[in-house]
C-alpha cells in the first residue's frame, strides 16, 4: 500500500480523470485526503464513491468512526472487473443507478 498519499492523490487524480464514474477511486483518495486532513476533500470523495455506488454497503461511511482508520478494502487487487461485471448484470436486470 502507497504510504505518500500526496502520490497516491495525484494518481488517483488520473484515474478519476479517465474514468470519473471509478467509485472505487473516489472512495480510496479520500482515505488519502482523510490522512493529510484535507477533510472537505475527503468528504467530497466518501459522498461521490457512495453517490457512484449506492447499492455498496461499504461506501457508506460512519465519519465519527474513521478517526483510526486507514484504508477500508472495497475488494482486492484484480478484483474490480468481477465488481463491474456484477455491477453491470444488475443494471442490465433492470435495477437503476443514477
């Protein structure tokens, strides 16, 4: 795991700009904004990931409980084209996201 979040920013930065439906981006850059303490930034990124992938539990964030928390795993490494398949088929049935 990156440990220069100022990095990890800016390369998330570039995913978001190619990709800026990337909820996964958007959830794992404001844990690196949450630990520079750019809190607006922060909870700017938590309210878009939740917003791009509502049906997602672990978009949604308890902000009295991140104090001590670092990273929340969304899935693993690789992982992320079963996630958009998945995410896909379910839309495809018929169940909406904005």
């Amino acid at each position: 795991m990156i440990e220069d979040h100022e990095k990890a920013v800016q390369d998330f930065d570039v995913v978001i700009q190619k990709n800026p439906k990337n909820a996964h981006a958007h959830f794992r850059r404001a844990f690196s904004h949450k630990l520079m303490k750019h809190f607006p930034e922060a909870a700017e990124d938590f309210e878009k990931a939740k917003n791009l992938d509502p049906l997602n539990p672990k978009m949604i964030v308890n902000y009295k409980k991140l104090k001590g928390i670092t990273c929340i795993v969304l899935c693993k490494p690789g992982e992320e084209k079963e996630f958009w398949f998945w995410k896909n088929n379910l839309t495809k049935q018929g169940f909406k996201q904005d």
